[in-house]
C-alpha cells in the first residue's frame, strides 16, 4: 500500500498514513488546514472483498473532530449528531 501511494507522486503538502489491523489496512490522505476550518481528507478501508473510500463529514473534519485519522479509517467514528 506504501509503494502504491508513494508512486501516486502527491503533492510533498499531502501527509499519507497506513495502517493495518485485523487484516484491514486504513489509509488516510491529509491536505494541513489553517487550524479553524475543516480539513481536506479522504479516508480508505481495505480488507479482504470491499474497499471503501470516504470524506468524513464536515463535522468530523473540523479541528478536534477526530475525523481525518488514520484510526477513524478503520474504525470510522459514529457521528456526533
């Protein structure tokens, strides 16, 4: 998974993360806010027959929201509301 993102040639600003758990794999791509604002993220989840791929909500992307996490990737966090 490393060696695909890696040879995606993102932006050097966009912060990659991978992590594996329970045969999963929880890939979070990260665009740095200003700190007030949501941030950009894209989350993915890959196991055995599904990938899934995702924007958390704007309320989850917000700072302190815990939304874009390679954690939440994995385990996505239930909203809030």
């Amino acid at each position: 998974m490393r060696r695909t993102l890696a040879a995606l040639d993102l932006d050097p600003a966009i912060r990659t993360e991978v992590k594996m758990d329970s045969g999963r794999v929880g890939v979070l791509l990260l665009v740095p806010g200003n700190g007030f604002d949501a941030q950009d993220c894209l989350l993915a989840r890959v196991a055995p027959g599904a990938t899934e791929v995702w924007v958390p909500s704007r309320m989850h992307r917000m700072p302190g929201g815990g939304g874009c996490t390679v954690a939440n990737a994995l385990i996505p966090t239930p909203s809030p509301h």
